[in-house]
C-alpha cells in the first residue's frame, strides 16, 4: 500500500521557522494533489495548504504569506515551509495524498507536532 511520513516539527519560538517534509512511499504510480492540515487540542483539523500535481497552490487565510507548500514529483514527498511562526500555529500537522491508483483515496501520514512559543 501505501505509507507517508512526516518529519521537521518541534518547537520554535515566536517568528522563528520550520520546514516539514512529507515523504510518500509504496505502489504510488504519481499522486494527485498533495496537502497540509493541522489540528489543535480541542479544534477540528483543518488544511493549511495544497499543492496540485502542476504545482499550483492554495493556502488557508490564516498562512498566507507565511507559509509556502512545495513538491517534488521525482521523490513523491511535499514541503512546508513555515516561516513568522505564530503561537497560534501550533498544532499536530499532518499530509495528506490524493492517489489515483486507487481511485483517488486519501492517504495521511501519523502526524508531526508543531509549538510555537511566545
């Protein structure tokens, strides 16, 4: 099947950055779009960003111009690249993989914490 793991969380103090990768890896074929979400104690896990297949992406309000979500293709792993970290991003992140060959299911990875101190 088909696993993703993530790496690069930890803590952080207030307007410093963090770069978390995402690597996919199995009977993968190419991914779709690939995205970030997060959730915080006691809120829903909500995206953060996508990025297609082509490259175009999308960013949550509350990221833009902070955060910004690359791939790369040849090693099936997505980028975030968070910089003005903000207490208020702290929260687990996770990825998330659209892959066709099996007919578009979302896949996730076990998620990597994110603290931002003030």
């Amino acid at each position: 099947q088909v696993q993703l793991v993530e790496s690069g969380g930890g803590l952080v103090q207030a307007g410093g950055s963090l770069r978390l990768s995402c690597a996919a890896s199995g009977t993968i074929f190419e991914i779709n779009a690939m995205n970030w979400y997060r959730q915080a104690p006691g809120k829903q896990r909500e995206v953060v960003a996508g990025i297609t297949s082509g490259g175009n992406t999308e960013y949550a309000d509350s990221v833009q111009g902070r955060f910004t979500i690359s791939r790369d293709n040849a090693k099936n792993t997505v980028y975030l690249q968070m910089n003005s970290l903000k207490p208020e991003d702290t929260a687990v992140y996770y990825c998330n993989a659209k892959i066709p060959y099996y007919g578009f299911r979302d896949f996730w990875g076990q998620g990597t914490q994110v603290t931002v101190s003030s």
